[in-house]
C-alpha cells in the first residue's frame, strides 16, 4: 500500500518515513521543491503519477510570530495548499490525513479542548491553521483532521532541541511558566497516524472528521525545561543550574498564543483505539536519542 508523505523533511514526515517503511508501507516521500502544495498542478501530477492509496499532509507553515508578517506565505500554505489536498484527493478518491493545531483555540477554556470546541485562533497562524481545515472538511469527505501539539522530536527544529542547546550554554534559562498545553513525541503522532490508516483499511466503519492526538498529561513550557534538563543531564554535561519561571508579559512575542491549548484525545481512544503515552515517558525516549548522538560526534 502506498502511503504519500506530504513534507516529508519535517518531524512528523522524518518519523513517518521511518515507521511506515518498518511497518511495510510503500512510503513516497514528497516536498520542496518536489512538490509545492500551493500549486494545484503539481499536486494533481503527484497523485496521478503515483496513485497512493493514503495521503498525509504534515506540511505547513510554523513559524508562528514570523506569520504575523508572510501573512500571505502563511495562509497559501495553511490554507489553499490544504484546499488543494482536499479537491484532488477527491477526484481520484484518496482519504486524507491532515495534521492541525491547537493553536486553533484561544486557550480561555480551563479544561482540555474536545473536537467541537469552536475554533478562536489568536495568531496569523492559527487563524490559517484553522481556515485550512475548513478547506478540508468542505471539499473532501474522506478526511481525517488530526490536531496535535507541541511538537518535538529527534529530526528537525523544535524546543527539546533549544533547551539541550541552551543548557550547555547558560546558568540560568527563563522559561515561560503560565502558558498551559501537552508536549507531543514526532514519533508516537506517526505511529497513531499509521494506526489511523491500518484502522481504514481494515474497517468498513470508519467516523471521519476531526480528532486529538498529543502526549497524555498537562505541563507548562517551565516545566517541560526543567524536565528535559534534569533527564538530559544523566548524558551530557548541563550548565544550567536555574531555569527561572516568567510569565508571557515578561517575555513578549510577535503572536499572541493561546494560555491554555490541552487536548481531549478521548474520541480517538473511542474511535480508533489509540491510546496516549505519558508525555514524561516519550521525552525520556527523545531524550535518549538525542544525547546519544550528541556523544557519538
């Protein structure tokens, strides 16, 4: 079964490649310059040309504060790029894996967001996040709408990678500590998305639409620091000896992001039967990972 990765040079498309390829999936990696999904064409030729049974949109625009100024980049990418995904996928009738954000939400709610929260974005970001998948619900029934957040992993850039940096670094660290959300493992998102495709293929029940996946539990960015510090620690030498809690006021950005962005994943534990792993575990995991490489060099 081919399975077409969209941004494949990503986290979560790294990841995907390497447990799709392990699991037996025919894996067709795609992204720039290969292909650009703003460009209806070439999305079209991709899956002419090679008529995968799956795709799996992991592209996006994701530099949030650069956003509110490549306004424009932002919502081609987020938004029409998605809408493109959705109107070919349709035409050759391709089910689509969209991955979103929690960035959707304005994070005013004090417990986690499910599925039908109305969506609120603060950012430029979020807002094109959003408007992509309403690109997606409008065009393609066959879709499968996957928010996640707090991303990290072993490939590309992301904050365990800044902190490890910055630990080597700097005695002291401040870190925003009132800003609420779920770190999620790269690795443990693909595995649930190729648990989502195994589930279609086998099923001839499936609930389409939109779903949670992030690491069970809610932390800040302080302590999700801390933590990755204090596990890192056990590899390498850490200089830092404080990492100082501030709040967002004393640490101001381009975007606004949301206080609160924790996800209720109970739908897809229903509907797909995956479960979550604690984020500390799955840290522990990258951690390793991460360290080890950093030794070896």
């Amino acid at each position: 079964m081919k399975i077409l990765v969209i941004g494949s040079k990503g986290q979560l498309g790294h990841e995907l490649l390497i447990q799709g390829n392990n699991s037996g999936y025919e894996i067709l990696p795609a992204d720039l310059p290969e292909l650009d999904i703003t460009d209806k064409t070439q999305v079209k030729h991709w899956l002419e040309k090679f008529r995968p049974s799956f795709v799996v949109n992991s592209a996006a625009y994701t530099n949030v504060d650069k956003a509110e100024t490549e306004i424009d980049l932002a919502f081609a990418v987020n938004r029409d790029g998605p809408a493109n995904l959705a109107e070919i996928c349709a035409l050759f009738k391709v089910p689509l894996i969209h991955i979103s954000t929690d960035f959707v939400f304005d994070g005013k709610k004090k417990s986690p967001y499910i599925e039908s929260d109305p969506a609120s974005p603060l950012s430029i970001y979020g807002k094109s996040k959003q408007e992509g998948d309403n690109e997606v619900r409008a065009r393609l029934k066959n879709h499968i709408i996957l928010r996640t957040a707090w991303l990290y992993g072993v490939h590309g850039h992301n904050f365990v990678k800044t902190m490890l940096r910055l630990g080597k670094e700097k005695e002291v660290i401040n870190v925003v500590a009132d800003q609420f959300g779920s770190p999620t493992s790269a690795a443990d998102l693909a595995a649930a998305v190729l648990q989502i495709i195994s589930r279609i293929k086998y099923s001839g029940d499936i609930n389409w639409g939109t779903y949670h996946y992030c690491g069970h539990g809610i932390t800040t960015w302080h302590k999700f620091a801390e933590e990755i510090l204090n596990l890192a620690k056990h590899y390498i030498p850490i200089k830092t000896t404080n990492v100082k809690p501030i709040s967002t006021a004393e640490y101001p950005t381009k975007a606004v992001r949301p206080p609160f962005s924790a996800l209720d994943c109970g739908l897809i534990k229903k509907n797909f039967e995956i479960s979550l792993k604690p984020w500390q575990d799955s840290l522990k995991t990258v951690i390793r990972q991460l360290c080890q490489k950093e030794t070896e060099k």
